[in-house]
C-alpha cells in the first residue's frame, strides 16, 4: 500500500497502524488463525509427502558425496541457527525478567538521569512522520519529567519549519527547563557531520559524563515508555556503556516488501537476543540507541562518527558515507564496553517506499552489508578477547555465511545437469527447511506470514550475492534517503581490478564445485 496524499490521511492512517501493532504485541498464540493452521499443515503435509513419495536423487551413487556435503554445510548452518534460537530463549527467559525487575524498581524508587539529550537528524522527512516522531518524544518528556535537550540537525528550512510549528501548538504546556529545542543547519553534506555537529554542540552545552544521550532517526517514532525503559537500564547497571532497542516497522510500499521487512525485523530480535546474552550487540542501531555522556566528551568518539573511514590496498583510504551505528558500535568495541539488548521497548521505524520495491532491497542489501563488511573487518581484527569470543565468531560467521549460502543452489544447478531432477529434490528439501526456520521466527514476529519460508530463503540468495560483490566493491556506497549519494565511483582503475577479483573469484568457486560434483573433470 502507498502512503497517503495527504497529511490527515496520512497520520490517521499511521494511526490505525500502530494500534493494530500494540494489541498483537503479547498474544502470543492468538496470532494464529485457524486459517493460517490449516494453511501451515497443509504446506507441511504436502512437503512431507513430497520428500517421501518424490523420486529420490539424494542417494545415488553418482550424487552421494554431494549430499553429503550439502548435509554437512546443511548441518553447520543449521546448528548455529539453533544456537542463536537457544541463546534467544536463555536471555528472554533467565536473563532479562531478573534485569527488567531492577531497573524497574529503581525507576520506581525515583532514580532518573541528570538530563536527557537527544541527537536526531531529519531529511525532507514527510511531514506526518515527522509530527509523529517529536510528538512522541515530547509525550514521554512529559510524563517522565527528564530535563531535556532536543537537538535537531537539518539539512534545510523545510524540516525546520514543520518542527517548530508543531512544537508550538502541541508543547506550550512544557516549560522551557524541562525541554529545550535546538536546530543545527548542517555546512557540510552527509549525516555523519551533521551527527558531528551535534555532539559538539552538546559539548558546548556543558554536558556532564552523567548525563545520557539518545542517537536517533527521524523517522524512528517512541512506543510505549521507551524512555522509561531504556534509561533505567543504566542507573540499574553502573558498568552498562550503551544499548539499542527493539523495532517494528510500518511500510508503505508493496506488500512483499512489507512481509520481507516484518521478517527481517523478526531475524533481528532472535540475533539480538542471543548477542546480548555475551553482553556485547553486532550494531547500535541509528534508529535508537542510548550512550553514557561521557562518550561524547571524547573528540575520537566525535570523529569517529564524522570521519569514519578504511584504508585498503585497493581502494586506498576512502570514508565512509552511511554507517554511523556501526562506526559507534565500532568505537564502543575498542573501549571493552559493555552492550546489551531491550526486548521490550520498541521504536517504530516507517518505510516509505515510492521507487521499485527490487530495487530498493537491493540497494538496502548494498548498504547494509557494506557496512557490516568494512566495520566486520576491523572488528575481526580486535580479536575474540577484546571482542568477545561468541560475538567475535558471529563477526567471522558472516564472512563465511555467504559463500556457504550459495553452495547448495550452485550445487543444484550443477548436478541437475546430469540428474535432472536433483534440483525438485533440493527445492523440496529448500523450502521444507525454511518452513521449518520460520516456526523459530514467528516466535518473533507480530503476524503469521506463510510467504515468509520463499521470502528467507530470496532473502538469503540475494543477501549472500551481494555480500559477494561489495567484498570487492568496499569503497562503492549509494544513499538514496539523504538526498542520493554515493561514494566510490570515479576509480576506474581499481573498479576494473575489483570486477577481475570478482569474476575470477566466482569463477573459481563454481568451477571447484563443478570439479567436486564431477560435472567437469580436470583438463589434464
């Protein structure tokens, strides 16, 4: 569904939406329809039939060692994802009710943060959501009494003015020591300087190490008692450095994009979950995430964010344009500081999707696993002490994950070539497992969606395809919501270098496959 035209249509709309969110929040079983059981056996039924009554190719003796391999990589990748499921259901159960109840009750008692300040930047960001976003902050402001600092970096008068005229209407009742509103118009493009801007404004400010800072989008709108539950999480635990949130999104696109996006948000609590039990994250999410103040007193941690960048023997020294989350969750790594996870509040992030819906998942897989690739590198680098052992290896897994994804369907195609039907067999086998995967994500998810086993395994596809061509490409960087940039693409040099790395590289990867499946033979 597109967004709407016009910005009453527009707010009652997202209205509707995020209260239709809040009451599946907590049903737990509710969520299934009879529908959707049926549905879901009969999909199970038929995909066990299939595996037993189809013509099997899997242990013949021309394709034994090919099964056996993809049983193996089957049984690896499989294996962590139950590790991660276990580790989810450690901390949800054992570890966070305990944490929950102390911050809690010293949130009860009185305990509140010095003063609250909250960096956000916005980008001709559509006018409802913007309203939304601070209307839900200066809710919360309103009934937690947190002296606050709202600090607003913009790009142009346009987001200004939305901000000021809602402010007025809707905030004459908060007195000016309990919330103050501060706009930076950025001199310099790109969301990391305006980020830099603020921290040194905050500076400037007189900012105590005591005090709390909140990193957010303008598009990333407060649940309920987000403030009161993420704060607390740090007069309760005094060695406690920074944590992000939980999300739920709201699209306005395609509808396939939109259940990608639900399950996508789903794999994120479950690996969320299971990382915070090491009590580290993989990302501090720009969306939200809340540091200790002290951070911002230092001009590493500032030019970290304002002049992040990797030096390569390909691409050289080049920055980095999009990423910030991962550039303070980079820095946060390097002072062993100590990173957790909160369930239970929930920002709301609001897609709107207006060019094609392929396209801009592509384009969202680029970024994000350029990001992932660049800060993975230098993190890997860290080494599991200083990084933490379990999250260390999930940093290595995700460089592995991507060649391992496309063995099998590499390996389908190959051997169809001579056993035709081996392929039917392995997307039988494909979509039974991911039925099987999902059962672990709906424990995650606020709806039962059936497309979701062929949207994972897509979504693993082209993910892993991707990662592929940006492990050669990690200077190349595109941005559509700030205002279409893009980095890297005048290095013609290195980019026919890059493209020879890759071509050469696949190449050898399906033509060793092809050597072990036995469909080419060595030349001499």
């Amino acid at each position: 569904m597109s967004a709407p035209e016009s910005d009453y249509e527009f707010d009652k709309d997202l209205t509707g939406r995020l209260q239709t969110l809040v009451e599946l929040k907590g049903q737990g079983r509710a969520r299934w329809s009879w529908r959707q059981i049926f549905g879901f056996a009969a999909l199970f039924t038929l995909l066990v039939w299939l595996l037993t009554h189809m013509p099997n190719r899997y242990f013949v003796p021309t394709t034994m060692h090919v099964t056996l391999m993809l049983g193996t990589l089957g049984i690896w990748r499989f294996g962590w994802w139950f590790t991660h499921a276990v580790r989810a259901e450690i901390y949800a159960r054992r570890v966070w009710p305990g944490t929950r109840a102390r911050a809690s009750a010293l949130w009860a008692d009185g305990w509140r943060p010095r003063r609250l300040h909250i960096q956000m930047t916005t980008y001709y960001e559509e006018p409802a959501i913007t309203k939304r976003v601070i209307g839900s902050i200066l809710g919360q402001i309103r009934r937690e009494r947190i002296p606050t600092t709202l600090y607003i970096g913009t790009g142009t008068y346009y987001d200004e003015q939305i901000i000021t005229e809602f402010v007025r209407t809707h905030a004459a009742d908060i007195p000016d020591e309990l919330a103050k509103l501060v706009f930076l118009r950025q001199n310099q493009p790109g969301k990391r300087m305006a980020i830099g801007m603020i921290l040194r404004a905050i500076n400037r400010n007189g900012v105590h190490p005591d005090d709390l800072v909140i990193f957010m989008d303008g598009d990333a709108l407060y649940g309920e008692d987000v403030l009161e539950k993420t704060l607390s999480m740090f007069g309760a635990d005094p060695e406690l450095q920074a944590l992000t949130t939980d999300e739920e999104v709201i699209c306005y696109g395609p509808q396939w994009i939109a259940s990608w996006l639900d399950m996508r948000f789903a794999q994120r609590r479950l690996a969320m979950q299971s990382h915070a039990l090491a009590g580290k994250v993989l990302t501090l999410t720009g969306r939200m995430s809340v540091f200790r103040a002290e951070h911002m007193l230092s001009e590493k941690f500032i030019r970290t964010i304002e002049a992040d960048h990797l030096d390569h023997w390909l691409w050289g020294r080049f920055r980095f344009l999009s990423g910030d989350d991962k550039s303070t969750w980079y820095h946060m790594l390097t002072r062993d500081a100590k990173m957790c996870y909160v369930p239970d509040a929930t920002v709301y992030t609001i897609e709107v999707i207006k060019e094609n819906g392929l396209g801009r998942m592509v384009q969202n897989f680029r970024r994000w696993s350029g990001n992932m690739l660049r800060n993975g590198q230098r993190a890997i680098a860290l080494g599991p002490r200083k990084v933490n052992p379990f999250i260390w290896w999930c940093l290595v897994d995700q460089r592995l994950a991507m060649w391992t994804m496309m063995v099998s369907p590499v390996m389908a195609v190959l051997v169809s070539l001579a056993e035709p039907i081996y392929i039917w067999n392995c997307l039988v086998w494909v979509l039974f497992s991911r039925v099987l995967l999902c059962l672990f994500l709906f424990r995650y998810s606020l709806r039962i969606d059936l497309s979701w086993p062929v949207i994972l395994y897509l979504n693993q596809v082209i993910n892993a395809s991707v990662k592929i061509f940006m492990i050669f490409h990690l200077s190349k960087q595109k941005w559509s919501n700030r205002g279409n940039q893009s980095a890297g693409d005048g290095q013609r040099l290195q980019g026919w270098m890059a493209k020879f790395q890759l071509v050469t590289t696949v190449t050898g990867f399906v033509y060793g496959l092809a050597l072990y499946s036995g469909v080419m033979a060595l030349p001499f």
